[in-house]
C-alpha cells in the first residue's frame, strides 16, 4: 500500500508553463477529421480546455502543487506543444495538499473540461471550468476556473477505494467514476449524473490482484466505447480490457511493453486517428513520450517535443 500511494498520490494546485515554438503550431493536428459520416464518432478529448478539439496534457508540480497545461497537436502526430499554461483563477490561498487529479471530464455539461480530484482520506470533489472572459486569468487558456464542488456521495469510508480513471462509460453524456480496490485490484464504476452518483457497477471478473493498475481509459480499437488500460507496476506490462459500457468484452495483453521505469501517466488520441494513445514518464529522467496505438498493437512511439518541463518535481498527471 505504501509504495502504491508513493506511485499515485502526487497533487495539490497550479502554475504556469511554457508556450511552443512557430514549428509546431505549423503542423497542428485537426482532430475534427478523425472520422467521416457513417464511421463510429470519435470520443471527444477528456482534457480540452482551449477547446480545440486537441488533446491537453495536464502536469503537476510536486514541490509546490501547482498545475499546468500542455495543449498538444504540433508535429506530424501530435507529439509536439502547441502552447503551455498555467490552471490559474483559483480563490488566493487554494492549496490541495493531500490530494490527487484522479481525472478530467465536463462534469456540468457546460462544453469545458473539468477536473476530479480524491483525497487521501477518501474525500472526492471536482472543480468546474467556464468560458474565458476578459479580466480572468490566463488568457491563452481558453476557460477559467469557476467553482469548486464536493461529490455526491462526497467521500468513500475506505480510502483504499481510489479512482483511477475518469470517462462516460455509459454514453448518457456524463463522465463516470472507474474505481479499483488498492488492496486486491478489484474494479468498480459509479455511473453519474453530473456530480452525483446514481448508480454503482461491479464488473463480474476477478480481481487481477494488487500489482496491475488501471492507468487510463480511452478507445483503443475505435469502436466508440471507452476501454480499460492496464500496467503491472513490477514489469511495465501493458494491457487492454474492451469494453461495452460497464460490461467486458474482451482483454489482451499489448503487443509490446516498456521497462518498468516508464511508466503510463496519461491516455488521449495525440495524432487524431480515432485511436487513443498512451503518454509516458520515465520515473528518473522525467522524459515524456508516446506510444501510438492500434488495437492492442503499438505501432511505434515518440517522444515528446519538449520532452520533458525543465523544473525537477514536475510530473505528468492525466487525463486518465
């Protein structure tokens, strides 16, 4: 359990980042393409703030808790920055000690990106975002911080419940809760209605034990239901559930796995081909890089452009 909460329960708030070079913004991906009419829709992206339809990177650093915004699409697939900034518009004095993103999601339906976070006392709440108005902070961002809010139910009594993934599992527009037991590994969903749970799901398969980890959900073989990705923290190996709704319809292992030095701290379709990717963190050197998937096939990885924030305690953190 200790080296469990060593790996996951790094957050707290935000600070800014850097922006991209002309290159990139050159090469930006359109992710509005990714599917024509008659094909399965493409998920939309869990992290948008500035609402262009590409994926955001969201970081933390863990020497102050501060957060920051990598708005990725440069490059020829979508590995490099675009812009970088910082989550700013919080009331003076907002820290998150003791807290951790567990995911993003527009919660209020509202068409901006909002953030979950649990504690690590089993307390869960989300701050909404709104559309960027003069006078708010941040202006490259595209939306502003608006409100913060507890969860209903607002905490678990055993905080070794953690969530680990946030997306809308059940196609009614609400991003979803997908929770696993620290202890044994055991999966969960709670199916919301915005901030409320309205009802819980308990997937019928065991427990894959306490060395896998759920590390993201996203459409791996695009068929338009959000997928369940794995990591055995001991070896790095990665795995895939396929989903239908809460239901699993199948599991693989991927084609290839990294050392277990890399580690997966973020899923999001970077190049905008429908199928999402897996984003990784090398846990000594903080080098960031993707793998571009297919299925369960990798079929091959960059690293990122930059590759890495040059401050020592920042880590990437999502979306899951």
């Amino acid at each position: 359990m200790n080296r469990l909460r060593r790996i996951l329960l790094y957050l707290p708030t935000l600070v800014m980042l850097l922006a991209a070079s002309s290159a990139a913004r050159a090469r930006q991906i359109d992710h509005t393409q990714a599917a024509t009419p008659g094909e399965t829709p493409v998920l939309p992206p869990a992290a948008d703030f500035n609402r262009d339809q590409r994926p955001d990177l969201i970081w933390v650093d863990e020497s102050n808790g501060f957060l920051y915004i990598w708005s990725m699409g440069g490059g020829a697939h979508g590995e490099e920055v675009l812009a970088g900034h910082y989550i700013g518009g919080l009331p003076a004095g907002w820290r998150l000690d003791g807290w951790r993103l567990v995911g993003a999601g527009d919660f209020d339906g509202n068409g901006y990106s909002d953030l979950f976070f649990q504690s690590d006392t089993g307390l869960l709440g989300a701050w909404a975002y709104r559309e960027w108005s003069p006078g708010d902070p941040a202006p490259g961002l595209g939306s502003a911080f608006e409100y913060a809010t507890s969860l209903t139910p607002g905490r678990v009594s055993d905080p070794n419940w953690q969530v680990r993934a946030v997306g809308d599992m059940n196609h009614d527009g609400h991003p979803d809760l997908i929770w696993q037991y620290a202890p044994t590994g055991q999966v969960a969903f709670w199916l919301m209605n915005g901030a409320t749970a309205i009802d819980y799901v308990v997937p019928d398969v065991d427990a894959p034990g306490d060395d896998w980890q759920i590390v993201g959900t996203g459409d791996s073989n695009r068929d338009g239901e959000r997928d369940i990705f794995w990591q055995q923290r001991s070896t790095g190996t990665l795995a895939v559930w396929w989903m239908h709704s809460t239901s699993i319809s199948g599991a693989s292992l991927m084609s290839a796995s990294p050392d277990r030095k890399w580690r997966v701290v973020a899923v999001a379709d970077l190049d905008g081909d429908a199928y999402t990717d897996l984003i990784f963190q090398h846990v000594d050197t903080r080098v960031a890089a993707a793998w571009y998937l297919q299925g369960n096939l990798v079929r091959f990885g960059l690293t990122l452009v930059p590759e890495t924030i040059p401050v020592p305690d920042c880590r990437i953190i999502g979306p899951r």
